[in-house]
C-alpha cells in the first residue's frame, strides 16, 4: 500500500476513471498510445501479450464507500463493498 495522501472524495474518482481508461487501453489496442491526465502521464504506452479475455480481463475494485455504486457506465466494475454499516446476513 502506498503512503501517499490520500486525495480529496472527488479526486479519488477522477483518479480511478484515469487508471481505468489507461488499463482498458493497455490491455485492448494494439501498438503504443499516450495518455495525459490530471493524475497519470504515460507516454508510449504498451502492454504485451495480449490478454485472451475480449476486449479486457474483468476489472474488480475493492471499497468501503457506499456512493461507489453510482458510479458511471464506464467505471462501472466488480465492487466489493466493506462498510462497518453493512450487517453480516445471519440467516445463511
């Protein structure tokens, strides 16, 4: 885990849409590409080989927020919610 700061709520979601578009990138078109954000510049940009997953593997985020479930259609993930509110289903 890293040390960092954390960044402010809003940010944090400008972050993940930055990190999400340049995993989506990487791992669906072919040859280089640049990506300059708010938060990431990545200049030439590749990733080989391929994974066999069309058009990317299944991209899963792990979170304590609960307004993570509005998130837009293009960050829209696995969420794995963990909260203090949720209660644990006590008849399974």
């Amino acid at each position: 885990m890293s040390r960092a700061p954390q960044k402010r709520h809003d940010d944090r979601y400008i972050v993940a849409d930055e990190w999400i578009t340049i995993m989506k990138r990487l791992r669906s078109e072919e040859g280089s590409f640049h990506f300059k954000g708010k938060h990431f510049n990545v200049p030439n940009a590749d990733s080989e080989p391929k994974p066999l997953q069309s058009p990317y593997p299944l991209i899963m985020n792990a979170t304590s927020a609960l307004p993570v479930a509005v998130l837009p259609p293009n960050m829209r993930a696995l969420i794995l919610l963990s909260s203090p509110h949720l209660k644990p289903n006590k008849h399974r």
